[in-house]
C-alpha cells in the first residue's frame, strides 16, 4: 500500500484508442464475413449455369425478389436491436396491403394519399405492439405474437376474405413494377437501367433505416435500450416512449411492405403473409444481428436479405425443390449465427 | 445555482447544510426498510456513509435520487426542498449518483454512454456525433480521465468503467456527488486515483456522500462519517477522531476483533490439490501451487494480476493451454466447471450477478443447483421438499436475510446474494473451495460471519483458495499466500512472512525475482 503510486501509470493507460479500432474493426470482419458470404453463394451459381444466373435479367429479378423481405427485415432489424421480436410484420403487411386497397380501390381515395396512408397504418400497428410491450410490459414475443392473429383475421374481415384487385389504371403497380429509371431518364448518364421500381424503393428504405439507426435519437436509444435498458432509463431517457417509437417505425416498414407486395401482384392478398416475418428475422440474424439486442446493422440486414434472394432464385435454376430450399436456408441461418458467436467469443466481449 | 431562498416556516433544516434529510421513513411490504432517518451533508466535505448489509443505505439514497418515491420525510438541497420524482430531475437539481452496480451500456462508446439523453442534435432528432466525441474529450480532459471517448464501453476494465460512469455523473455539473460502494472492485493504485478525482471534485460549494465498507480507505478520504443500523440513524463521528474500531461497533453494535489471525496453520499436513506449470493462451504464465488439506491458501495480488484466471482455469472454466492438475494424487482434466465439482472442487465466481446466480430465480434453485442431480433427485424426479429443506437450513445457519427460500434472488441485498452462492457450495460439499473475492460488497459483521466460516471449514479439513483484492483479509485468514503479478506466481509467503509490506513488493514488483520477458504486452487487464 506504500508505493502503489509508482504503479498507478501502468494500470491506467493501457487501453485507448487502439482498441477501440480494434473493436469497430472487428464490427467490418462481421459485415465482410457475411458480404463475402453472398459473394462466395454468387459465384457459385454463377459457375454452375454461367448462361443463366449472372445475367443482368436473373440479377435485377433477384433484387425484385429482395424488397418485400428485404423491407420487412429492415423493420425486424430496429426491433430485434432492442432485445425484442417482430411475429406480427408478416400478417400486418397482408393487413397493410389490404388496408391500401381499401383506401384506393373501394374508397377511390388517391394513390398518392392512399399508399401514404397505408404506410402509416403499418406505423400505427407498430406503436401499438410497442405500447404492449412498454407500458403492458408483455413479452415482445407474446405481444407480436396476438398481433400477428390480430392482423391476419382484421384483414380477412376489413377485405371480406378475397382479395381486392386494383384498377390498372390507377397506375398503382407501376410502384413497384415499373421502370422509373428507362432509357429516357437522365438519358447520357450511364446508370443501371430499366430495373423495377421496387428496387429503387427498397434502396432508400435502407438508406433511411441506416440512417436512423447511426444518425439519429431513435438508433442511438435503439442500441442502448438492446444493450442495457434499466441503465437506459435510469439515464433519463424515455424507454417507454422510444421503444413505441421504434416498433412504430418498424411499423412504417411493415405498411411500405404491404404496398410493395400488394402492387406487385396488382392486388391485396388478405390470407397471405405469414411467414415472412421469419424469412425477415433470418435476414437480421445472417446480417448478424444480435437477437439478445444491443448490436446490428442495416448493411448486415440488406446483405442477409440479399443472401435469402440469392440463395432462393440460384437453387431454383438449378431445379432444386421447395422442400429442400428451405433446408439449405435453415442451414445457412445456423452457418451464418454460429460464424458471429464464434467471433464475438474469440473477441472476448460479452 | 442562484443562492436559496431561505425558507422560515419549513421547519429545523438548515440552509447552510449543501444536502439534509429529515424524518425519511419508507416501509416495503412487510419491512420497515427506513424509519425517521437523518443526514447531513456540509458543504466541502467527503461525507462517509457506512451501515451493514441491509441498514438502510441504498434505499436512502434511491429515495433521494428519486428511484423510489417520498414517503414521509423530506430532503434539502442547500437550503431548497428537494423531492425528485425520477432520476433526471435529481440529476438536474445537480445530485449525481455512482452505483455499485454500473448503470452503462457496454455496447455503446464512452461518449455515447455520458451523454446519454443529451446527445447534441441538429434539429431535434438527428446526431451529431463528432460534437459528441468532442464533448466528451473536453469533458475527460477537464476532468483528467485518461479514457478514449470512442472506445466500447464494454471492452474497459472495471475501473475505466466506473471513470465513464464519474465522467457521466460530472457531466451534469453536480453539486453532491453520491458513490455507492466505489471501490469494491478496485485495486489500490486504482483507489489513490478515485480519491484524487474526488478530492479535486471538492469545493466550498460541493460535497460527497462515500457509501463504503472499507475502512482505513474511510480514514483516508472521509472528513465526517455516519453510521445507520437497522433503517435508523445511529451517530455522526469526525473521522480523525473516530477509530475504525468505533466506527465497526457503532455499525454492528457491538465490537469486532480486527487483529484475528490465521488458525489452525499447520506445515505438515498432505497435499490434496497440485497445479504445475499452468499456463494459458491469454495471461496465465507457468504458474504452480499446492493446496494442502485443511489450508486456506490466498491468493494475492492487483487487479489484472491473473488469480480469477487461474481460478478459472484450473475448474475449467477457460480453457488451458498446458499444465497439470493433479487431486489427491490423481491426475485430472476438467473440462468444464461441471467436472470440477464432480471431482470435488466447487468455485465461488467474484461477479455473482454474472456468473454466480440466476438472478431470477428462487433462493433455494440457486443454492440447490449444482447439487440436484447427486443429492435432490431421485431416478430423474427432483425432490422439491428436501431443497427447500436444506436451503432453509443454510438460510439460518448463514443468516441469508430473506423471509423465505422461494424468494428470488435478485431481491435481495448483494451481501445475502453473496451467502446465497456460498450456501450452494456448503451443500454441494466440496473438498476443495475456491472463493473468489468471497466478501466482496459484503458488510463487515457479515464479513466477520463468513471469516469464521472459511475457518471453520478449514479446520473441518476442507482446502480453500481464497483470491481476494483486500490485504486485511488475506492476512486474517491465509495460512499461506500466493502473490501474482502480470500472470505469474511472484512469490509464495508463510503466514508469519505475509505482510501488507511483504505482498505489496511481490504484487507490484513482478520482474524483482523473475527475468521478465516483454513487460509492454499486457493489454489484457479485462481478460476475464
């Protein structure tokens, strides 16, 4: 106890900024891995039927193929983040779908008024699982869980249990069907072209999402309340209000979805749905999402939803069946969690 | 802060006092957990709060900072009512509180973690994060906290940890500063730049309230001390005056014997356990030692020195690079903590909350669990009725404070935690016992309770290694001790040899003896 001052020095600067390099380094190899990962699934469709798979056709139907999920699982991502699940993101984007055919179809209310609307009824979905789950203190699980019947019956009820066709010439498909960016767009720029809306749709929907939760309150109190939410609050943040807000914004995804499923198929499907929230919480873990909370990213999510997409429309072309589809799809969530708990356990943290 | 209004009809405070509490009550179900209690904190002073396990203190504090709310009673902040409803307003009014346990979030930065709530924001929702980094630098530049804002809260040792939770305290311009219980998991060199910190903290116009149970760092640092047994306020003293030994008898009510020595040591008794040569891939460099039976054998050294990572290791816990362990002349090779037990060597993690309990579960799940499958069960069938029995015995016999077995653990105090996880080793019956920092946060009548303990299963011919982080305890119990330093044994004293002195040269002077090879490697001080 004498000459412990002389030792001070050395127990205190060990650490600094090194490690913290060490640790947002560590964050990329997660990216990497799983980027790497789609990459490695790519090529090797790509080699075994070079004449179909790599062609600009089968990659822009891929990317097609990615929105829905792909919008639904960015969604998943902020709630999964805050320790919680989303059940109900499947049949509330069938509920969503039906709701903006209601709105356009059987109430003539415009497109451009219609899919906002519908957008914010997903939202308003979402805020009331998170009022479940904050103020109800219900289990995210079991509150999205009864939202997810709640949802798929409302929307067999509110459509009638068949489905709402919408007008072609309301234009409402062309929101995902058509093809904004054609040859006469910015003609003389050498931009991909003549790709489905949808994708350009999905694009900004994970530009936003990523900003959200970078750039702003709602992604830093996301990461927090995932990380250590009675610490959270005892800080004097709401937890209660940010964890509604965040489930609304899950929410808003949701009805986005909804609208791009919908007008994909140039109508609302109220029976349809379920099982997409689980393909969306697949994209998020391969994406390497942490489903005890506190970690993730939109990159990591959009790669895992691209992975999903890749791995469906590659093992179509090679004639492999439905059934076993799913079984290599299982497998690649185990591969692809196990690979990040590796990682993090290598790395020492948690 | 504008100078108070001084309020005449209020009754007997006094505005010159920086922080009082009058008459607080507070009754949980079935306790009275504070009756009529006082304080008094002056301005400019270190004021050292002390009571055992369950006085009181943590739902003092938890009424003041507004965790929980007002019963009867009333608080005062230089001179102005004070009754904060949540945290934040406590928070603002300028009180700021550091608990034992860290209120972080280990996935964020420092800065992140300060500012908390407070981002700074263009417009109202979106961050600007390199203001932040910056703001936080100034912040741990001004305060002199060697910490890097962008590094992961979670990646920083305990001590680093408790500088971001200062950091996030000061951050709101405190005028009372609250630290409950600061130095539980610091080493000494660790201590001296708390109180350094704190010592700068202190103007005429701020105070401390320093909850502690270590008490020659309360000589150190504490100018007043208050004493509250039992949700009752029992006395202030001035701490020059005080001694330790007026201070311990006021707590507990009666006196304790600070100057006990080790008993039952004894050279010629057979070695039951034998590490040689154990290393592993993080820290631990060639360590060797023998247990003998009936020994309590310490393990000393600083914080980061390797003792919970040989504990670790040598149950299996970690994985080990190479070495030999051998029990009762046996060779064994645990690869878990499971084949440990089985082969009779039960380990009492340091972090209970982490790694000793399950927090939500029952007193008496906790205490049977790692015996249910050898003496609770029968062809598969768990015998409910004789846990509870044996868990109810253990309650008595170690005075774990709870009205029943089938109360969860996370509801109690972290002292009845503590016994919680030893009475779970007692009935699983070991032969050799590893505590690890066995009275960490553990008040100094219960700690007096488990010393007896300790030699009482020694001289019942158990074999105890016992890590600890405090000299007095190592000295009191060991009849032999151990010193690491850096990952290796730096020396091995005789009860007669062990000083604070003697331990202190082998915890910090690690090369004195042995030729050191790269001493700039040792980044890994969180290894655990």
């Amino acid at each position: 106890m004498t000459n412990n001052t002389t030792q001070a020095p050395t127990v205190v600067d060990v650490e600094g900024a090194g490690k913290s390099r060490i640790q947002s380094l560590r964050q990329r190899v997660q990216q990497l891995l799983a980027f790497g990962g789609l990459l490695i699934i790519f090529l090797v469709f790509s080699l075994v039927k070079p004449d179909i798979f790599p062609t600009y056709g089968n990659v822009t139907a891929i990317l097609f193929s990615a929105v829905v999920v792909g919008l639904l699982s960015l969604g998943a991502t902020l709630v999964i983040i805050t320790g919680g699940i989303d059940l109900s993101v499947g049949t509330g984007m069938a509920l969503c779908a039906v709701m903006s055919a209601t709105f356009i179809v059987t109430w003539h209310i415009p497109v451009i008024i219609g899919v906002p609307m519908a957008i914010v009824f997903g939202g308003v979905l979402g805020a009331v699982n998170g009022s479940n789950v904050a103020f109800l203190k219900l289990p995210p699980f079991i509150a999205t869980l009864a939202m997810m019947l709640v949802a798929q019956g409302l929307a067999l009820v509110v459509s009638n249990k068949a489905p709402i066709y919408f007008d072609d010439a309301s234009g409402y498909q062309k929101i995902s069907t058509g093809t904004l960016i054609d040859d006469n767009f910015l003609a003389g720029v050498p931009l991909p072209r003549n790709f489905p809306n949808a994708v350009i749709v999905f694009a900004i929907a994970a530009v936003i999402a990523t900003i959200l939760l970078t750039r702003t309150l709602l992604g830093r109190y996301d990461l927090a309340i995932g990380s250590n939410e009675e610490a959270t609050a005892l800080s004097g943040v709401n937890v209660k209000k940010w964890l509604v807000i965040i489930y609304a914004a899950a929410g808003l995804f949701t009805g986005l979805a909804g609208v791009m499923i919908s007008a994909r198929l140039g109508s609302a499907q109220p029976a349809t749905g379920a099982g997409y929230e689980l393909q969306a919480i697949a994209a998020v873990v391969i994406g390497g999402t942490s489903l005890s909370g506190g970690k993730g990213s939109i990159l990591g999510t959009v790669i895992g939803a691209l992975i999903i997409a890749v791995l469906n429309n590659g093992l179509q072309i090679i004639s492999v069946p439905q059934e076993w589809q799913n079984v290599i799809l299982g497998i690649v969530i185990l591969l692809a969690v196990y690979a990040d708990q590796l990682r993090t356990r290598r790395g020492g943290v948690h | 802060m504008p100078e108070p209004a001084i309020d005449q009809a209020a009754g007997t405070h006094d505005p010159n006092l920086l922080l009082q509490a009058e008459g607080v009550t507070k009754t949980f179900p079935g306790v009275k957990a504070l009756s009529g209690m006082r304080l008094d904190l002056r301005k400019g002073e270190v004021l050292a709060l002390v009571g055992e396990n369950g006085a009181g203190k943590s739902t003092l504090m938890k009424l003041l900072t507004g965790i929980y709310p007002m019963e009867e009673g009333q608080f005062w902040l230089g001179g102005m009512p004070l009754n904060a409803k949540h945290p934040k307003e406590a928070q603002e009014r300028g009180l700021a509180i550091i608990h034992q346990e860290f209120n972080l979030m280990p996935d964020l930065t420092v800065a992140q973690n300060i500012y908390i709530g407070r981002e700074p924001l263009s417009g109202s929702f979106f961050l600007k994060p390199k203001d932040l980094d910056a703001k936080a630098q100034e912040l741990l530049d001004r305060l002199g906290l060697p910490l890097d804002p962008r590094a992961t809260v979670g990646t920083l040792t305990v001590a680093k940890q408790q500088m971001v939770e200062i950091a996030k305290a000061l951050s709101y311009n405190a005028r009372v500063l609250i630290m409950d219980e600061p130095t539980a998991a610091l080493n000494d060199a660790e201590v001296d730049t708390l109180h350094d910190l704190i010592r700068r903290f202190i103007t005429p116009e701020t105070g401390v309230i320093y909850i502690s149970h270590r008490m020659p760092e309360l000589k150190r640092i504490a100018d007043r001390v208050t004493v509250i047994r039992d949700g009752q306020y029992i006395d202030t003293m001035d701490m020059a005056s005080a001694t330790i030994d007026q201070v311990i008898s006021r707590m507990v009510g009666r006196a304790i014997d600070t100057s006990a020595r080790p008993e039952n040591v004894r050279a010629d008794r057979p070695v039951l356990l034998s590490v040689q040569n154990l290393s592993t891939k993080e820290l631990i460099k060639d360590v060797s030692f023998e247990l003998h039976e009936g020994e309590i054998l310490g393990f000393a050294g600083l914080m980061g020195a390797g003792r919970t990572e040989v504990a670790r290791a040598v149950v299996g816990a970690d994985p080990r690079a190479s070495g030999t362990i051998t029990l009762r002349g046996k060779v064994i090779n645990p690869h878990h903590a499971a084949d440990a037990a089985k082969a009779g060597i039960g380990y009492l993690s340091e972090d209970r909350k982490r790694y000793g309990l399950m927090l939500g579960h029952s007193v008496s799940s906790n205490i049977a669990i790692s015996s249910i499958a050898d003496k609770f069960s029968r062809l598969g069938f768990v015998d409910d009725r004789a846990i509870s029995k044996v868990s109810d015995a253990q309650r008595t016999a170690l005075r774990i404070k709870t009205p029943t077995v089938a109360q969860l653990a996370k509801n109690l105090s972290g002292g009845n935690q503590q016994k919680v996880v030893i009475a779970r080793w007692l009935v699983k019956n070991c032969d050799v016992l590893i505590f690890d920092e066995p009275t960490r946060g553990i008040d100094v009548g219960a700690k007096d309770e488990i010393y007896h303990l300790l030699n009482r299963l020694a001289a019942e011919g158990k074999s105890i290694i016992m890590i600890s982080s405090e000299l007095p305890e190592v000295l009191r119990l060991s009849h032999r001790v151990v010193v690491m330093a850096e990952g290796r044994v730096t020396g091995v004293l005789s009860a007669d040899d062990a000083s604070q002195e003697s331990i202190m040269a082998l915890a910090t002077h690690p090369d004195a003896d042995l030729p050191t090879t790269h001493p700039a490697d040792h980044d890994h001080e969180d290894a655990r």
